[in-house]
C-alpha cells in the first residue's frame, strides 16, 4: 500500500463564509394566482358545459325531425340577453378586478 505524503506548512481550506445577503427562506413567488380566479374559472367551464348539454341540447336538436325544434321548444332569445347584459359586464369585471393587478408593478 502507498500512502500519501503528508503536506506540511500548507493550511486546510475552510469553506468560504456565508454572506448575509444570501436568503434563508425559500423565494415567494411573485406571480400568485388569486384562489377565487381559480374557482371562477371552474365555474364557466361548468356553466358552459350546463349551457351546452341541458339548456342547449345538441342531441335533441340533432334527432327532432323538420324544422320545428325551436318553435316548439322553451329556446327563446332570453339567454342571449342575459349574455349580453348581464355575462359581458361581469367579464369585464373580472377582466378588471384578477387580470389587470397581475401585470401592474409593486
């Protein structure tokens, strides 16, 4: 077996000392996501899905034979006005109260 040589007169290397810039916690993220978008998100894709399947019925509208599935139906031209009136304000409202604060600097 060798053995290494011995150094003498040659000092031990320490590791270098911590800095106190250096953070102790971990870094928050600065881009947070409110939790209420997050359910409000949930909730169109359900209504829009709720919209589509019960109110719309694509099936329906598919096997009724002639023309007559929208006169003969509760269809009527309310749910476009509640669209008009009452989902694209509230899209601008949330458009102005969870997506505009997500860009504006702190």
């Amino acid at each position: 077996m060798t053995e290494e040589p011995e150094e003498k007169g040659t000092p031990q290397e320490s590791p270098p000392p911590k800095t106190e810039d250096a953070p102790t916690q971990p870094h928050v993220p600065q881009f947070v996501i409110p939790r209420s978008l997050y359910i409000a998100t949930a909730l169109i894709v359900v209504g829009s899905f709720a919209l589509t399947f019960f109110v719309r019925n694509p099936y329906t509208q598919s096997v009724t034979e002639g023309g007559g599935f929208y006169e003969r139906s509760t269809d009527n031209s309310a749910l476009m006005w509640v669209a008009i009136f009452v989902g694209i304000p509230a899209s601008f409202w949330a458009y102005k109260r969870w997506i505009l604060p997500l860009f504006e600097r702190k």
